[in-house]
C-alpha cells in the first residue's frame, strides 16, 4: 500500500476523488498540481499540506504563492514543476490524472524515477506507448492502471501465470448518451447534449469523448501497449449498465469478469492499495438490485471515432499521436461550441489521411504528430 503519493491534476474529476481515498485511507500527499482552478488547488493544499504545489502556468502560479504565503509549502510551475512534483523522493506512488498529451513528459519523470505510476491519463500510453513501456521496463517503474475497464482487467490477470495465456481482452463501453441513434441523428447533437453520460460523472473532454466512442478508442490503443496483446486480441462490448467493468478469456475458454459499481474510487484506491484490498465504507453491489446485464456490438458506422482508433491501434507508428492530438483540438472546438459534434469524426479522420505515418518513431516524431495534427484540425475548421 501507498504511504505517501504525489497527485497530478488534482482539481479534476479523478484528482477530487484521488484525495477522497486519500482521506479515508490516511494517504500522505506530498505534491499536488493543476493546471487552474486555482480556488480549489488552494483548499487542497490547505487541507492536505504538501510539500510542493505546481502549476503549469506562471500567473496563476504566482497568484496561489501569495495567497498561501506563510504555509510552508513551495508553489512552482511550468512542465519543470510537474516533473518535480512527479519525481519527489519521498512519494512512492505518482497518480497522473492529467488531461490529454499534457500528461505525457511529468509521466515520463515519475517512470524515470522508478515510481510506482498510477495511471489514469490515458494519452500518455496512446501517443508513446511503447516507449513509456520500454522505459518503465528499463527504470523498473511499475505502471498500474486507474481507468475502471484497464483496472478491471489488470485485476483479472492476478491469477495469470503469463500472458501466452489470454486469449482476448474484452473491454465493456456503456455507448455514452447517444447509443442506439445514426450517425445523422448523433451530427447535430449539442454539447449539453454529449455531456448527459448514462453511468458515469467525468470531466467535459473525457465525457464528450464517451459520446462519440472515442474514449473506448482510446482504451483500445491503451490496452494493447498496457497489457502487451495485438488489435486482433482486444474486443469492445456495448453494455450499458457499466457493472462489469471488463473482462479476459483465457486460452481454455474460461472468461473472468471484474464487477462493481460505476464508482472511480474503486480503481483508484485499488491502484493506491494494491496489492492489498484496504476497507472501503462505500457500499458493495447489489445483485438483488441490479438491472439485467446486456451486452451488443458497437455500430462503428454510427460511431466511427471507435473505427478509426481500431485502425489506428493496428497501422502503430504515429497514427495514434495523430488520432489523439486531432481528436483534442476537435474536442476542445466542440467545447467552445465552435463547430458541431458531428464535425468530431470528420476533422480526425482529415488529420489521419493528410498526415504521413512514421513507422518507428523517436519522442519527436510523435510530438511533431500531434503538433501538425492539431493544426491541421485547426485549419480544416477556419479556427
């Protein structure tokens, strides 16, 4: 079990919910960052007292300083403060709850520093998958994961004496807001809208990404780097009662299934406490209670952001960094409710057929992915 950990994005959605385990748990938290909300990072700090606060800009960073000043804390910021809260000595586990690509170099500090990586920033294993794996291999950083399906999974394979023993990884999607529609139908949906989730209560880009699937894209790319398996060895499964949060056949046929309810504390203070299982006072599942569980295909003609990650996870190179880095701007566009959410779809697949694919890529071939990916999308929408 984690003592002491450094919290990465702690104003958001997973960060909130990191500091409740933290709480219950008696979890030390050494760093906290954001990138603003400086209103909440503030009380966070002033309740938790960490030894460092970060964050990413310089104003707002200045702005917390003076209003902590006469705390014994240090505030920092920029990518240099986010490497330090992430590499802090005394910090066992680094929870990186960071939004996008952002994520992707205070990761890299944390690995490098032989942490223990509490992941919940998915990007980071899209984009640079097998290079953050090599280097958490090469440093001897242990990478557990926070997203519910990769925890579920992760979870399952404790009984597994290897992989040449999985047949495939199923990750269930709940089919966001707008399962069951077409793609005409889905075009003009508005942001309210996209941010109606069935199961779950998440940040905007993360929830608009369940609305167009391209979260469960995401997944699909992470869990092949995460659990060292082919496109071909990974399914998605509609069910949209979010209970069973993942599953893995095994090669004789057996299917394991880790179920719960649709609460992110559970992976998170799994990945806090792993590998032991700490008490909980949250409530446990009700079967008794539980609607009957179902299970469908994806309509990838409806949903194509999902198709065009499954394409992606299979071509590698930088078409992942050019899927998440045009699927950002896009988001980021929608969410200024500068283009429409059929727009989405349209805008990446632009990005992925106009920009050439390098194959085996270096740290700057993928920043260079992502960069041209954004403008592109940025051209393409007259922004």
């Amino acid at each position: 079990m984690s003592k002491t950990i450094s919290l990465l994005g702690s104003t958001g959605s997973i960060g909130r919910q990191t500091l409740e385990v933290c709480r219950e748990q008696g979890i030390r938290v050494a760093a906290l960052t954001a990138r603003g909300s400086i209103g909440r990072l503030e009380e966070q700090v002033r309740e938790f007292r960490p030894r460092l606060a970060a964050v990413y800009e310089l104003e707002p960073a200045m702005e917390l300083a003076r209003r902590l000043a006469g705390l014994d804390v240090e505030v920092a910021y920029g990518l240099d403060g986010l490497r330090r809260a992430a590499s802090l000595p005394e910090s066992e586990t680094v929870v990186t709850a960071v939004v996008g690509m952002a994520g992707l170099w205070p990761t890299m500090a944390a690995i490098e520093s032989g942490k223990r990586v509490a992941l919940a920033n998915k990007e980071t294993l899209v984009c640079a998958g097998e290079l953050v794996m090599e280097a958490a291999r090469r440093y001897g950083a242990e990478i557990v994961p926070v997203d519910s399906e990769h925890s579920a999974i992760f979870q399952c394979l404790q009984g597994s004496r290897g992989r040449g023993e999985i047949r495939r990884l199923i990750l269930t999607c709940s089919g966001g807001p707008f399962f069951g529609l077409s793609r005409a139908e889905v075009a003009g949906k508005t942001k309210a809208d996209a941010l109606r989730h069935p199961n779950w209560t998440m940040g905007e880009k993360i929830t608009v990404d369940c609305a167009t699937l391209m979260n469960k894209g995401l997944e699909f790319i992470e869990a092949m780097r995460l659990f060292r398996v082919t496109a071909d060895e990974v399914e998605v499964v509609i069910h949209r009662q979010s209970i069973i949060h993942s599953m893995v056949e095994f090669r004789d046929g057996a299917v394991l299934a880790q179920m719960g309810t649709p609460d992110m504390r559970l992976p998170i203070r799994y990945a806090l406490t792993y590998p032991e299982r700490m008490q909980s006072a949250l409530p446990g599942l009700d079967l008794l209670a539980c609607p009957p569980l179902t299970f469908a295909p994806p309509d990838l003609e409806a949903f194509p952001c999902l198709k065009m990650a499954m394409e992606c996870a299979r071509t590698g190179g930088t078409s992942c960094a050019v899927l998440n880095g045009a699927n950002e701007a896009a988001v980021e566009l929608f969410r200024r409710e500068e283009i429409a959410f059929g727009r989405i779809p349209e805008l990446v697949e632009r990005a992925l057929d106009a920009i050439p694919v390098v194959s085996a890529p270096g740290m700057e071939d993928i920043l260079e992915a992502d960069r041209q990916a954004r403008a592109c999308v940025r051209r393409a929408a007259g922004s």
